[in-house]
C-alpha cells in the first residue's frame, strides 16, 4: 500500500503507537501508547524512502491528548501540541483506509454541522481560539493558498476551497500568526484541482497542504465535532 499525505485510516484493533510533543522553546519529547479500535488518524507526511513509521493526528484530538500525552508534557506553558508516530506495518495490516465518497460527502459534511451557531460569511466575527486537531466545515466558497511541498522548495498557489468542504488544523498559529496550517478531509481527491500538473508530476513532489486566514475560518466556517 502506497501511503500519502492526507490520507486516512481507521484502526481496527488495538494498535500500538508513537507520540511526539511538542514545544514552543527547542525540543521535543516522546512517548508511547495504544490506540483503541475506531481512532481515526490523519497522514501528515509522506513517508521518506526507507520509513518505518509515519507522522499522524488523530481525530478526537483533545480527548485523545489527554489520555496520551504525559501530563507533565501537558502542564508545561511551552507545550503547543503533538502528533501521533503510526508504523506503515500498522496501517497496512491494523487500519482500514477511509475513503470518501467524493463529492456525495459534501451532502453528509453539510448536514453533520452543527445547525447553531452557523458561520454567515461576509460577517465581521471575532476570531475564534484555532487549535490544532480541530475540523471546520466550509460554508461558503474560501481563498487559501495551497503549498505544494517539494525536495528543496515550496511553491504556492491561490485557489478556492469550496462550500461544504471539510478540513482539519494541522498547524495551529502562534503568536501574531494570521494564518493557520491545514489539510482538506479529501486531500487526494482535490489534489488535481489544487495542484498544477507539472508540479504534481515532479519525482520530489510529496503532497500539500493549504493556508487559511483566520478571518475566513471565523467568517466562512463552522466547527465540526469529530
């Protein structure tokens, strides 16, 4: 099985796992865990030739976090979050791919958000708190810039993200930050519209992810409870 960034999988047994915390002074920290059957875990990072394991974020992230992450870790005013490390043997005989069905999720995006407290767009709303782990629903069409990551580079694009997508935080933003990291729920199905062919062809080409001001995630989203 050929893992990719943006990719989802979900556990179908116990499986046992990595973490990695992470902190806003230099360094980092690491643990280990189970994962119960059901946890949903997103790919950040495709696997470098030769990985054994692969950089993941799990759905339910605040209740997971405080399961998993060492509470010492936790209490920490540096702490800014973690990140799951899943062995590719795992995902390959433990977890079952979750495939969309696109674009017919859309219809079961937009009719799993909340009926409260929907976004209107175009209206001036405060920012809400971003976190990492959180997943919004795009209630109307939204610009973001799309990075196309590369061996030695990045390249960037201004494109839309249309209503009724679904996308988690990946990276949350820090200090005067105005945008924050992101990954759209069908990352491969949007892939060829997001990313131009030449890029996409290149040999050093490894995935993408998609910058979001945080202006429009409070003016064009809702949040989703996953």
């Amino acid at each position: 099985m050929t893992i990719r960034r943006g990719q989802r999988f979900k556990t179908l047994r116990r499986v046992a796992a990595g973490g990695i915390t992470e902190f806003r002074a230099p360094g980092s920290g690491g643990f280990e865990c189970s994962l119960d059957p059901g946890v949903v875990v997103t790919v950040l990072s495709s696997p470098l030739l030769g990985a054994s394991a692969v950089a993941a974020l799990c759905d339910d992230y605040s209740r997971i976090e405080r399961s998993v992450v060492p509470e010492e870790d936790r209490a920490s005013r540096n702490y800014r979050g973690f990140h799951l490390v899943v062995p590719l043997s795992a995902l390959d005989s433990d977890c079952q791919q979750v495939l969309v069905n696109y674009p017919d999720h859309r219809h079961a995006a937009a009719a799993a958000g909340s009926e409260t407290g929907r976004a209107s767009p175009g209206r001036s709303v405060p920012v809400p708190l971003i976190t990492r782990g959180q997943w919004f629903l795009v209630a109307s069409d939204m610009p973001v810039v799309c990075a196309a990551a590369l061996e030695r580079a990045r390249r960037t694009y201004k494109r839309t993200l249309p209503a009724s997508e679904a996308f988690v935080v990946v990276e949350a933003p820090e200090g005067r930050a105005s945008v924050a990291g992101c990954l759209p729920e069908c990352c491969e199905a949007l892939e060829e519209s997001l990313v131009p062919d030449e890029t996409r062809s290149r040999p050093d080409y490894s995935g993408y992810d998609l910058s979001v001001d945080l202006d429009w995630i409070a003016r064009a989203c809702e949040k989703l409870e996953r």
